[in-house]
C-alpha cells in the first residue's frame, strides 16, 4: 500500500529537483528523506529520478507517476478536510471545480450568492482545474460538482452533464479602426486583419481550432498575438493591437476604445456545462446542483445535450 508521507516527499524532491531543498521545506534532514524516496522506488519497482552530483531529475516514469500523485495527494487532502468538517457537525460543505468562464459569465457567483443566502454556514471550497481533472475528481468524489467547457464521455457510467448556457462570440476591435464605422461586416472585410487569438479552455489545439473556424466562414486571420484570457484579449483590442473574437458576457464591459459588432455568419459561442456523479451522497450536493440548473429556467440558456440532460 502507497503510503501518503512517502508521496508527499518524492512530490517536493520532484518539484524542486533538489533532495537539500526538498528537505529544508519539509523540516527533515537530507539523509532520512533520500531513504524515503530509495524505499517508495523499492516497493513500486520503479526508477523515479535519474541521479547525478550536479542535480536529481524525473525519469520518463518518474514524471508520470508524478502526475497522479499529485492529483492523490490533492484527493486526500479534500478527504481531510470533509472529514474534519463532519466531525464538527457540518453538513461537509461543497468542493466545486470550474474553469474561468463559469466565472465571468455570472454562473457560479450567482449561484454561490444564492447558496449563502440559504445556507449561510456551508463552506465552499473552489478548484480552477482543467475539465479532465474536474472529470478525475468528481470520479473520486474530491468534487462534488463541475462547471466545464465540454461535457464527458457520453459512454461514461458514472457522470452526467447538461449545458447550462451557450456564450455567442463577437467581433472585438479598437473603436478606432476604420471597419468600426461599419455596422455589417463580411469575411472579407476580415481577411488578412492583424488578430489576437484567445486561448482555449480545455482545447490543447485552441490556435488551430481557431484558425480552422476562420477559414471555414470565410477568411484568415493573421494571428500576431495569443491572449491567455477573454480580458486579457479585450485590453489588447484596447491598446489598437488587433481584432479579436471575444464571448458576449465579457463584452458588455467592454470600454469606449473598443466597439463590437456581431457577425450573424460566423456561428461559434463558448459552452459552459454542469457535470456531476450520477449518485448523490449528501442533500447538500443535489440542492446546489438544482441552484446552479436553475440558472438555464432563469435566463432560457441551456441547449439540450442529448442524452446528458438532467436525470439521464
């Protein structure tokens, strides 16, 4: 069995690719805690670190094997934290995992807001993680729900998902570029037009995506910068950079420098989704899914999944 100090020790030693630093932060000597990581290699038959008298660095294995021990360590850490709540007579609070546009688009605060009005003692614990590991997560039961940009696997048994809104994407440029005094714009008129492009959340190829998404309504964009966020992308727009696709939820703050136009023949929006395990181990949990739900029978924005609707 993986014992969880052993882990915690190879974790820093990886981290900081230095046994003497490693130690100093985890208040032992250098001795005892190179033991350690000697004895955890033994038992998994495994070679984690390639060792030389200059530095010590993860083998192949070693990284991954890192991965999930972090993801471990962050499971146990949660399971404390539940299990002292509960020993204090707390209904065990609320572990939600989400990503930036559950933020910005009103979903989760609002949610949140009406949680504490009607439940003012629950603690919320929040996670930013990338919509596999809130995946991961919810499997484990570390989190108890997930706000995501795509759903799981429509064969997966153990989560459900349902669209909880769809954010159309419009044209962002500085209010003093000349296509700013156009109310219709074409494809054409975008072609070859100096552009940023927004990271996406979850899409290791966002770039391509993005370019691709171009190309197939009609023009190519010539990408100078890469924004890392939908703000980010708006300043730059701002500062006369360059034109950008932007979510609508995030242009209504849009300042004087920027104007917005909506392109009716370029269809493309950001989709946020609630993920949750199909079984229910505590009210608390199925009344805040119900709250966050509630926010497509408020504002008529979720778009049916399918077979992942709620109470598939």
């Amino acid at each position: 069995m993986l014992d969880l100090r052993q882990l915690r020790y190879f974790v820093t030693v990886a981290e900081t690719e230095h046994v003497g630093r490693a130690a100093e932060q985890l208040h032992i000597s250098q001795s005892p805690l190179s033991r350690q990581i000697a004895q955890l290699e033994k038992n998994l038959g495994l070679t984690l670190f390639e060792r030389s008298q200059q530095r010590i660095r993860l083998t192949r294995d070693g990284a991954t094997f890192l991965s999930e021990a972090q993801a471990l360590l962050r499971h146990a850490d949660r399971l404390e934290n539940l299990g002292r709540r509960l020993g204090r007579g707390e209904e065990g609070g609320l572990c939600i995992g989400y990503v930036a546009d559950a933020m910005h688009t009103g979903v989760l605060p609002g949610a949140l807001r009406r949680l504490q009005e009607e439940s003012p003692g629950i603690h919320v614990a929040l996670y930013s993680m990338a919509a596999a590991e809130q995946f991961e997560g919810l499997r484990q039961r570390s989190l108890d729900i997930a706000l995501v940009p795509q759903p799981p696997d429509r064969d997966d048994p153990l989560l459900r998902a349902a669209t909880l809104l769809e954010d159309p994407l419009l044209l962002a440029l500085p209010a003093s570029h000349p296509l700013a005094e156009s109310e219709t714009i074409s494809a054409q008129d975008l072609n070859g037009q100096p552009w940023i492009a927004v990271e996406g959340a979850g899409d290791p190829a966002w770039r391509d995506t993005f370019v691709a998404s171009c190309v197939a309504s009609g023009f190519t964009p010539d990408v100078r910068l890469d924004a890392a966020d939908p703000l980010t992308a708006l300043g730059l727009v701002a500062s006369g950079l360059g034109l950008a696709l932007v979510q609508k939820s995030m242009v209504r703050g849009a300042t004087e420098a920027v104007a917005v136009r909506a392109l009716p023949w370029y269809e493309a929006s950001i989709q946020l989704w609630a993920v949750w395990h199909h079984v229910d181990l505590r009210p608390v949990v199925a009344s805040f899914r119900e709250t966050v739900l509630s926010h497509e029978r408020e504002t008529g924005a979720v778009v049916p999944a399918g077979g992942l609707a709620p109470g598939a």
